[in-house]
C-alpha cells in the first residue's frame, strides 16, 4: 500500500513538473510568436516594437499585456519625394492563449490609439489622428505560410483636425459601427511592395461629419455624411488582386453659406465595385477588369433647381453601370509603387491589348441606354464590334429643347440623324446602333461614317 502510495506522488510529481516545463515553453512560444508577427511589418519596410511582453496565466493558459506597441509604415510616394508615413501606437495591448494553442493569440486593443500620418507633398504638416474604439478584439494564428485572423470591434471612431489654406480648419470625426474581419496573410514574395493577402470585412454603419471653419475669403460650413452597411473582399493570394465592396445607403449633406446655409442632400441607395488587375508587371498582356454601378440616386431640391430650372427632365436617376475588361501589357503595377510612380513620369504603364464591354447602363433623366462590345488594337488602330440601345430618345430630346441646351432647329437636326442612322424593330420604341470598327474605317449600322481613330503611342 505505501509503495502505491508513493508510486501515485511520484506520478503526480511528474505530470506537475512536465506541465510546468510545457506552460513555460508556450510562453516562450507566445513571445516569439508575437515576435514573428512584428517581424511581418518589418519585411514589408515597416518598424515595429514593444516596451515589454508580461505573460502570466499559468496553469492553464496565457495572458499578457503587450506594453507600449508602435508600428510605423512607410509607403514611397513619386520619385525624389520623401515617402508617405503612417505611425500607429496604443498604451497597451492584451494577448490570451490556451496553454495547448500557444500559436493562437486573442489580442484586445486599447479603447484609445493614435496615428500620425505624414503625407510630405500635401500641406498642413503631419496629420494626428485620435482613434478610438469599444471592444476591438483581433484572433491571430501563425501557421508555416502565413498568419491567419480574424476579429472585429463593436465601434471603431476617429477624430482629426486638419489647417488648410483655402477653408481653414477642418474638423473630422467618424464612427464605425459593429465592424467583422477575417482573412489570412502570407510571407512576402515576388517584387510586390506588400505581402499576398485576402481580407474579407462587413460593417453595419458609417456615420461621421466634417466642421469647416472657413476663411474671410471662402466662408466655411458642414458636411454630414453616413452609410448603412458596407461589405468588401481584398484578394492578393494568386497572380492578381481582385477586390468588390457594396455601399448601402450612402447619404450626404452640404451646408454652407455659399449655398444659403441650406443643407443640400446626397443619395445613393447602392454602390458597387469590382476590379481585378496583375500582382506582377509582364512583357506579355494580362487580363483586367472594372465594374461600378450605382443605383438610385437622389439629389436635393436645390441642386435640382440649379441643373433644371425649367423642370424639363425627369428627376430619377436610377442606374449608371459600367463593366470592362480586357488585356494589357503592365509595364508596372500598383502593387509595387514605386515603379508604378516612376513609370508614370514617362507615360502610362499600362497598354491595353484587347477591351470588352460588358454592361453600359445609363438610366436617368427619363432616358435608358444599354450598350455592350468588344475590340482590340491592331497597328493602334481599334478594331470591334459594339452595339447600343436607346430608350426615351424623343421625350429626351423635347426636354432637351424645353430646357434650353439646344435649339429646336438643332433638335430636328439630331433627330433626323438618329431616323438615318438608328434601328428600330417592328412593335419596339427601342433605338439600336451597331457600331463596327473595320479596316480603318467606322460603321454606324453598315454605313460608313468616317476613319476609325488611330490612339496616341
């Protein structure tokens, strides 16, 4: 029995020291491993330290403080310009860990930060910025490619103040309601100034306002502005980034003494962006592409009255869409750029090889235009097909001429020439032209109408 007895203390002993020896290997790894986070800002040019790590939690987890972190990135503006830097800092960060995932840190962030934004070409000096924040909590996991996360924070806000010369001193503040991140970051590879990355993010609400205190010369205002809420990817992992947001319900409004000190609103019931351009610049073209939409936007009364004193057009606006891609040769990105800086100094790095339209939307002011096409350059000289679809052409033009922009006799003129040239199908009001670019020469629905438009090299 004391032989069992002691075999049992014996064991216990064991397994107390072996946990002790492991808790105090993981808290090594946690350093370390907050360490090889650091040590990502600094491959990508950055600066990153602490005053201290204090780790604590035995036995079954960790928790620390990160005292004093700063980060400190430089983004390269054009050549023999001094670069734009960005210097975030916080009093204090919090890092937990379970004892068994050492390489899995919850991070809490401050509810106060700061950031100093240097832009050297821009006037006014450094621009500090006070960050503030409820609940921002980050989930980082380092793995052998890369560091994973995820996170998030109730509100995130800000506040800065910024002299200029032209409107005096403009004040800013913002609020960021219920924001959720996730993604992964990879090591650094290839000539790109930044490592591959995909970040996905959601939010529920923008909502934040700019006090303009005005000049003697330009007398200052207000601008409110919020959004509802906001989604969006950022994807650099392959050979291009690729990245989409939506905006829902963007509102602003203006109100300045120019203007009567009458607030004047703007709407806009959706945004949407998509675009997809190279990682890497090549002799040979890469494919590209573009789309931006907005639908439903509304103006105020009083800008109405401005651009329509005569009521002549319908007051909706309810699509503009444009969708292109294509191929290009890259003679530089901006994924790197300060070669895309450099190049743009001598010409444009980008040469466009072949271009599709996808979608061309305009749906406003009672007219409705739909056009699609492609082509490419041969000699650069545009070669394609494209074809568009008119709506409204008629009562357009009358509110053309009741407005004012055009006289009558000019208006008989157009119309005449839309009669000549335009298709219009039996039992339809729509207007169509085919568009074809052949040969040097351009065809409005078979019929020439002149030499297709060499581009400038």
């Amino acid at each position: 029995m004391g032989k069992a007895l002691t075999s049992v203390v014996a064991l216990v002993g064991i397994t107390a020291a072996a946990w002790s020896g492991f808790w105090f290997y993981g808290k090594g790894k946690i350093v370390e491993e907050i360490e090889a986070q650091a040590q990502l800002v600094r491959d990508q040019g950055g600066e990153a330290s602490y005053e201290s790590i204090d780790v604590s939690g035995f036995p079954f987890g960790y928790e620390g403080r990160i005292i004093s972190p700063k980060i400190t990135m430089a983004q390269p503006a054009t050549e023999g310009t001094a670069p734009i830097t960005l210097k975030w800092s916080a009093p204090w960060i919090e890092a937990k860990a379970n004892a068994a995932s050492p390489n899995v840190i919850e991070m809490t962030v401050a509810d106060t930060q700061e950031l100093l934004i240097n832009l050297p070409e821009e006037d006014g000096g450094p621009l500090p910025v006070a960050l503030t924040s409820s609940n921002l909590i980050i989930e980082t996991e380092v793995t052998k490619d890369g560091v994973l996360f995820r996170g998030g924070a109730t509100t995130m806000g800000g506040r800065f103040e910024r002299m200029t010369d032209k409107a005096g001193m403009a004040n800013v503040t913002y609020t960021i309601d219920d924001l959720k991140t996730s993604g992964r970051v990879n090591d650094k590879t290839g000539d790109t100034d930044q490592p591959p990355m995909v970040v996905e993010y959601t939010l529920a609400r923008i909502g934040g306002t700019a006090d303009i205190t005005g000049t003697p010369q330009n007398p200052g205002g207000k601008i409110d502005f919020k959004t509802a809420a906001i989604t969006g990817t950022t994807d650099t992992l392959g050979d291009e980034t690729t990245g989409k947001a939506v905006f829902n319900d963007l509102d602003m409004s203006f109100e300045f003494a120019q203007l009567g000190n009458l607030p004047l609103d703007l709407g806009i019931e959706q945004i949407n962006l998509e675009t997809r351009i190279p990682n890497g610049a090549a002799a040979e073209a890469q494919p590209f592409g573009y789309r931006m939409s907005m639908k439903n936007v509304t103006l105020a009364d009083l800008i109405w009255t401005f651009m329509d004193p005569q009521q002549a057009f319908s007051r909706e606006i309810n699509n503009l869409t444009i969708d292109i891609d294509g191929t290009a040769i890259f003679t530089a990105t901006p994924s790197n750029a300060e070669a895309f800086a450099e190049a743009m100094e001598t010409g444009l790095p980008i040469d466009v090889q072949t271009l599709r339209l996808n979608d061309l939307t305009v749906d406003a002011l009672g007219l409705t235009a739909k056009g699609t096409g492609e082509g490419a350059l041969r000699n650069d000289v545009p070669e394609g097909k494209a074809s568009v679809g008119i709506d409204g052409f008629p009562e357009f033009m009358k509110s053309m001429v009741q407005s004012g922009r055009i006289p009558p006799q000019q208006a008989m003129v157009v119309q005449l020439m839309v009669e000549n040239f335009g298709k219009v199908a039996e039992g339809e009001e729509t207007i169509r032209f085919d568009l074809e670019a052949r040969d040097g020469m351009m065809y409005v629905n078979s019929l020439p109408v002149g030499q297709a438009p060499a581009l400038p090299q």
